[in-house]
C-alpha cells in the first residue's frame, strides 16, 4: 500500500471511529438562540456532555453526531437560564418546599442574600445530586449586621472592627459565596469587612450602609447594592448633606448627581439590584385607593431611575426579595414580574434578560462558563416557545428546562 492509500484510510477510519463511538447526551436542533452579546438571534444546534455546551453552530457541522436525547428545536427560543438574585431561603418557614418553583419559572440559580447556612448548603447538595428539584444556590449565610436584629441563624451582629477577620474567615471556610450586609454597619466596620472579604476573594453585597455614602460604598469595593429603596434610604442618611424629603431624594438620582453617581458605580463594577417587584406587590395590595396611586406613581419614579442606571452602564441584577413574607412575592412568578418592570422602563430586553443571566454570572466572576450559550459553557438552558426579545412576557411559554444538561 502506498503511503498515501495508507494515509487515506487511515483518515476514514480516524473519521469512523470519532463518528461512532461517542453519544452525545443531548443534542437541541435547530433552535432560535437568543446571543445576549451580540443582541441578535440565530438559529443553531446545540451539543450537550456531561452538563456542558460542547458545541453550538449550524447544521453542516452535526451532520455525523449522535446523541443519546434529541430536541426538535424549530420555532423555539432558547435564553440562558435565569437567576433570581435577591432571595432568602429561610429554614424555619420551611422553603425546601418552594425551591421547585424556581424550575417551573425557568430559573436554574438563585443568590440567597441572607439564610440559614446549615440548610442552605444542605440543600445545594440534594439539588446536585438530583434528590431535591431546585436551583443552585449561591449563598451569604447570616447576614452581618450593625445592631441586632432577627434571629442568630440569620444575623451576625458586628459593633467594631475586633471580630471582622473571624467571622469573615469562618465564612469562607463555611464555603459562602459572598458576604451579605445590612445598613447599620459602622463606616469603619465596612472597611474592616470590605479588606477581609477581598482577601478571601467573596463580593460584598449589602444595603449602602447608614453614615457611608453610594460613592464612597463604591469606591470602596462593594460589590452590589441591594434595593433601590435601601439605596434612596442611603440617601436620608448619608454623612454629607443628606436630603430631607422623597421629592429631594428622586431629584438626586434622575438629575446630574445621579448621573454622577452612576458613573462612579459603573467605573467600579458596583452591581445594583433594584427589587422593584416589592414595592409593587406591597402598593398592589394598599387597600386604600389614594396610598395605592401615590405608590404607582413612585413606582414610575423608581423604573425611571433603574432606566437611568442602565443608560450609564450600571450592571443590573434582577431579585426579588422572595422569602420576607411582608414583602409579599414568592417563588419564581415575582422574578418575570420584575423583569416586566424592567422592561416597562424602557430597558431593552436583550439587557433585561442580562439582569438574571450574564450579569450575577459577573458577579460572582464566573461569566467565563456560566451565563451564556456557548461552548464550554454550563448547559443550564431555557427553551421558549415564543421569543422573549419581542415581549418579555414570552419568558411564560415555557417548554423545557435543562439544568446541568438534563431536563428537569
Ligand atoms: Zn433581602
């Protein structure tokens, strides 16, 4: 045999065998994908192993694959699966049992912004081998604090700088996946806690604590600031010229020294989470007519501000806040209320969809293999029967949730 006889069969048996011998676990064909990067969408296969998008392209290059699970893709929309970012997964009002109804939404991670530590990552365990049907948990555990409040398993109470190295360190060792704060911590006590959370690499994340200002929060490193209602808060408090009516108070973050401000947050990479979604439920749910309009009113007010966030490169983060019984929202119906709101103010959706995707992947610093459908990347996936980009609403036509890899 010639060499060349020998180098082409050599070829189609090289070409055989990488054919045959492997099954892929899933395969989706044909399916819409909704590329948040580029803003655009385009029709794809997509290769799943082992949980993770092994290949996305057109049709040529599957021609010869096998795949254990086949998905007829065509008319579908598929998006990243979805966060909540702001929830609190609290033992004692037994949420175990509401973890499903992430799924049911859509959403495959959340961040927990304040839990019991015990059952939190008892349950990411069960959730990782399959035995509890629920999103990954990203977790803070007890909340630290600058007066007491709440319960020990929920709180962590620190009056000065002694304790913070310990507690933090402890944390870490306990496998959190950022720090949570509350808006009593002292000035000091947040510096304290901002050196110790970057030594140990974990992103704070917090309401602007009372005596600290957005800018100086900021600059200082926090990570994300939780609420747009804490936020405007922060400003009644802060040390220099605090404002001293709502009216004042809207005028600061619509006018230039928002603008400002955003600036300074976006330099910074300080994620915001507005829960606007709260505030709704709690005035939808005002018996009295006049309390009820003034609340939509503010409402508007606050959907122009998270507007004008975005217009300045503020990362948003989409949360709800589920797991505070007064706050009135619940398991994954209130993050696609929120994300309606958002898209409500004027945000384009392709950024709407951002907020519960790619950005709490940036977040946590792992936008490298989470948050996006491409190769390499975690195959936790929703796939759609109408296109969301045209109307967020279409992130309700649920028709399949791969987590993992898997459908569940
Ligand atoms: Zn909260």
């Amino acid at each position: 045999m010639s060499f060349i006889k020998f180098a082409y069969y050599s070829l189609i048996i090289l070409i055989f065998i990488s054919c045959d011998a492997k099954s892929y676990d899933l395969l989706i064909q044909n399916v819409s994908v909704i590329d948040l990067e580029n803003k655009t969408v385009q029709k794809h296969n997509i290769l799943i192993d082992d949980g993770i998008i092994i290949r996305v392209g057109v049709d040529s290059v599957f021609k010869d694959i096998s795949a254990k699970k086949i998905i007829e893709g065509s008319g579908r929309y598929v998006i990243p699966g979805l966060w909540d970012s702001h929830v609190h997964l609290m033992e004692e009002v037994n949420y175990k049992n509401k973890l499903a109804d992430f799924i049911t939404y859509g959403i495959t991670s959340v961040r927990d912004t304040g839990g019991n530590l015990d059952s939190l990552k008892i349950w990411n365990e069960q959730i990782k081998i399959r035995e509890l049907r629920g999103p990954t948990i990203y977790f803070a555990g007890p909340t630290l604090s600058g007066k007491k409040e709440g319960e020990a398993a929920f709180t962590i109470t620190i009056e000065d700088t002694l304790k913070v190295q310990s507690i933090i360190d402890s944390l870490s060792t306990a496998g959190v996946h950022f720090i949570k704060i509350h808006d009593q911590v002292k000035p000091k006590v947040l510096e304290e806690i901002l050196r110790q959370a970057k030594l140990q690499n974990l992103p704070v994340a917090g309401h602007v604590p009372f005596g600290t200002s957005m800018e100086d929060a900021s600059e200082m490193g926090m990570a994300s600031f939780e609420h747009l209602s804490a936020m405007i808060a922060s400003l009644f408090n802060k040390p220099v010229d605090p404002v001293k009516n709502f009216g004042l108070a809207y005028a600061y973050m619509v006018g230039e020294s928002g603008e400002e401000l955003y600036k300074t947050l976006s330099i910074n990479s300080t994620f915001v989470t507005p829960t606007l979604i709260t505030y709704k439920r709690i005035t939808d749910a005002e018996e009295d007519e006049g309390v009820r309009n003034m609340g939509r009113r503010a409402l508007k007010k606050q959907q122009k501000i998270v507007k004008a966030m975005v217009d300045n490169d503020v990362t948003i983060l989409a949360g709800t806040d589920f797991g505070i019984p007064e706050l009135l929202t619940d398991a994954g119906q209130s993050l696609i209320d929120e994300l309606r709101l958002l898209s409500q103010s004027g945000i384009d959706n392709y950024e709407v969809i951002k907020s519960a995707t790619l950005n709490p992947a940036r977040f946590f610093k792992i936008e490298d293999y989470v948050g996006l459908i491409k190769e390499g990347y975690k195959a936790d996936l929703v796939l759609l029967k109408k296109n969301p980009i045209e109307d967020i609403d279409n992130l309700l036509t649920l028709n399949y949730v791969i987590k993992g890899g898997e459908v569940v």
